[in-house]
C-alpha cells in the first residue's frame, strides 16, 4: 500500500497536487479528511475538488480537537488530506444517524461480513451515543478490530462534523471497513492516565448523562472537589481530568465533554448508575516514554507500510511533549504518520490487541494507535 499527506492550502495547490498522483480514482483508496476548521462549506468544496480527480475514492473524516497529526507531528487549525491507496484490500464505508445498539447490528450485519478485517469510526460528538452504537457492532461481530474517535470543535463545544462521501453532517455516525484476505493489522490502545482521589460511585445517570455522584448532584461534586471555577467553565475546565472506570478489566476514560442548564455532565461514553468511578490525571511522563519505545518495539515485529494515530484531547493538554516523542517514532518506523486528536475515543466493548494475518505476496500492513 501507499500513503499519501496533503495539508490543504487552498484549491489551486490542491489541484496540483491531485494532478500528479495515481491510484487514487479507486475503490481500493481511502480518504480520512481531518479538518482543525469547523466550516462545513469549506470541507464540500474541497471534496467537490478530490471527486473531480477520483470519483471513485471513498471518504470519511472528522473536525478535530485543535490538532491534527500531519507526518508524525502535531499541528493546529489545518485540514488534513490523509490518503491510503491499499493493492490487496477493498473499501466501504457507511453514514448512520442512528446510534442505537440495534443500528451496529444492523450495520455489522450490512458491513462486517465475510473478510472484513477493520472498522475505522468517527462519530458526531453531542448528539450521538457512539458507546452503544460500538455494542451492538460487537454483539454481530466480535472478531473485526476497530478504532477510531469523536469528533471534536476546537475546545468550543458546540458543533461537531463528520464526512463521508461529499457530505458533512452535525450528527451520527461514519465509518469505513477494510475487506482483505492479506491485510496485516496491529493495533495498540494507551491509557496513560492514572487514577487519583478517593472512588465514587454513580447514583444516579442515563445513558452518558450524569446527574449525581455519591448521592450528590454532580456539579456540586464537581465544585467541591475541583473548586467553584471549574464548576464555571464545565466542560473546558476538567477535560483533562477523565472518569476512570474498570471494563473488563481494562482501565478506561470517559471525558467529560458537555453540560446543560440542569448542571448534569454528559460524557464521551455510557456511565452506568452502580458504576464505581474516579477521576484521572497524568501518570508518569518516563513510563510514557518507555510505553511509546515499547509500542514502536512492538510494531516494528510486523510489516506495517502506514499508521493511523488517533488520540484524546486531554492527552495533548497535558503532554504533548511526550506525544511529540511517541508520534516521531511512529513517523521513523512508517512515514508518513496521520490522524488527529478527538473528544472521545471509539474503541469496541471487548478488547482486541492485534490482528495478523500472513500472505506469501506482500500484503497491505496497517497500524492502528488509538488512545483514550
């Protein structure tokens, strides 16, 4: 496979660039569009350019949380054109407004069939309950990997966007799956985060909305123990402090990523009342840059022509030093690296930690780095 990096300009430079390439009019290309530019108008017209030069490219994309991870380094504010023209593996991809549990069923049932080896999914951050959409595609098929991430505004909290194809939506759901008998996948998932604080238990929520914290309502939790500011500017104020919760045994983040005039939060996945949670905060910065040395150690095992690195906007508030390094190592081992930092992450509700599987002819080699 080839992997190709565009930062969008304007569409003089555009056009040039699409001019010279080849193998993108296919239905083996994929396109991940990541804009740090919630402009909705601005995103079309630079899809109405692409399909001009390949019709049959497949699409999806995401705005992005003020960054966008361009040839192993972080940028801000820019829209990436990040293109993946596979040999052996074919591409579909799908746009649901329906999130329910029923509606990954129904997807998995549509999409994840036969040799279907990854699902990459972005979904629309405040409207859209990603968590039980990625149940029920679990629930159909347990077997395909999956990554991905919410949609981000730039720390606005408004309005999210998400592509595919030549429309942008401020809701649901998008998502392209990789068919191949030769395709190689390596995923890896980072936490990084280490819970601090006493636990607490949820006593009272829907869905992703809490309303109280030990019997509390919880923005007089949030007060008392972050302080009366914090509780001001919710949710900008403690994204950098997740929920922590235990699922399966694996430690996982649930940002906080809006409120509403109740005072309730609303969180980047289901926060289920019985739930005992704490809060998190940043771990060690040299055990990060011995998990990044690590992970590289572990990719560089397998044959991988490009990685999708999708991370946490808390991760690049608080270390994106430390990311600096983990992303320059991804960059030595598969230029050029892509992706970008989202509210949220999508991962499945079972964990998978690599996929492999051998050909005697050169496969496609992806790997996928996600982190919460």
């Amino acid at each position: 496979m080839k992997q190709l990096n565009h930062i969008h300009k304007n569409m003089e430079t555009l056009r040039d660039f699409l001019s010279t390439q080849t193998g993108l009019n296919s239905e083996k290309t994929l396109l991940q569009l990541f804009s740090g530019l919630i402009d909705d108008q601005l995103i079309k017209d630079i899809i109405t350019v692409i399909k001009e030069y390949a019709p049959k490219i497949n699409i999806i994309g995401a705005t992005t949380y003020g960054g966008e991870i361009i040839d192993g380094k972080m940028e801000n504010g820019s829209i990436l054109l990040s293109f993946s023209i596979f040999e052996n593996t074919t591409v579909k991809t799908f746009y649901t407004n329906d999130s329910s549990i029923e509606s990954g069923v129904n997807i998995a049932e549509q999409y994840l069939i036969n040799n279907a080896k990854c699902a990459i999914i972005f979904s629309e951050a405040f409207k859209t309950n990603a968590t039980s959409f990625i149940r029920g595609l679990q629930a159909e098929n347990s077997s395909v990997i999956i990554a991905g991430g919410n949609a981000a505004d730039n720390n606005v909290y408004i309005k999210t966007l998400v592509v595919h194809d030549n429309e942008v939506y401020d809701n649901g759901l998008v998502g392209a799956v990789l068919y191949s008998d030769s395709l190689i996948i390596n995923n890896n998932y980072a936490l990084n985060w280490k819970p601090f604080g006493k636990s607490f238990r949820i006593t009272k929520a829907v869905n992703n909305k809490v309303m109280e914290l030990d019997n509390k309502p919880v923005i007089e939790f949030i007060e008392t123990y972050f302080g009366h500011e914090a509780a001001e500017n919710l949710p900008a104020s403690i994204v950098e402090f997740p929920f922590l919760k235990n699922i399966e045994g694996t430690l996982v983040g649930r940002s906080v990523i809006a409120t509403d005039e109740e005072g309730f939060l609303y969180a980047g996945g289901d926060m289920n009342q019985g739930e005992t949670v704490r809060f998190g905060g940043v771990g060690d910065i040299e055990d990060m840059h011995q998990n990044a040395i690590q992970t590289a150690n572990k990719l560089k095992q397998n044959p991988v022509e490009a990685i999708y690195a999708y991370s946490c906007a808390g991760r690049k508030a608080f270390i994106s030093d430390a990311l600096g390094i983990e992303f320059e190592l991804m960059q030595k081992i598969a230029p050029p690296v892509s992706g970008f930092f989202y509210l949220w992450r999508v991962l499945p509700y079972r964990f998978y930690l690599s996929g492999f599987k051998p050909h005697h002819n050169r496969p496609d080699a992806l790997g996928n780095r996600y982190y919460p």
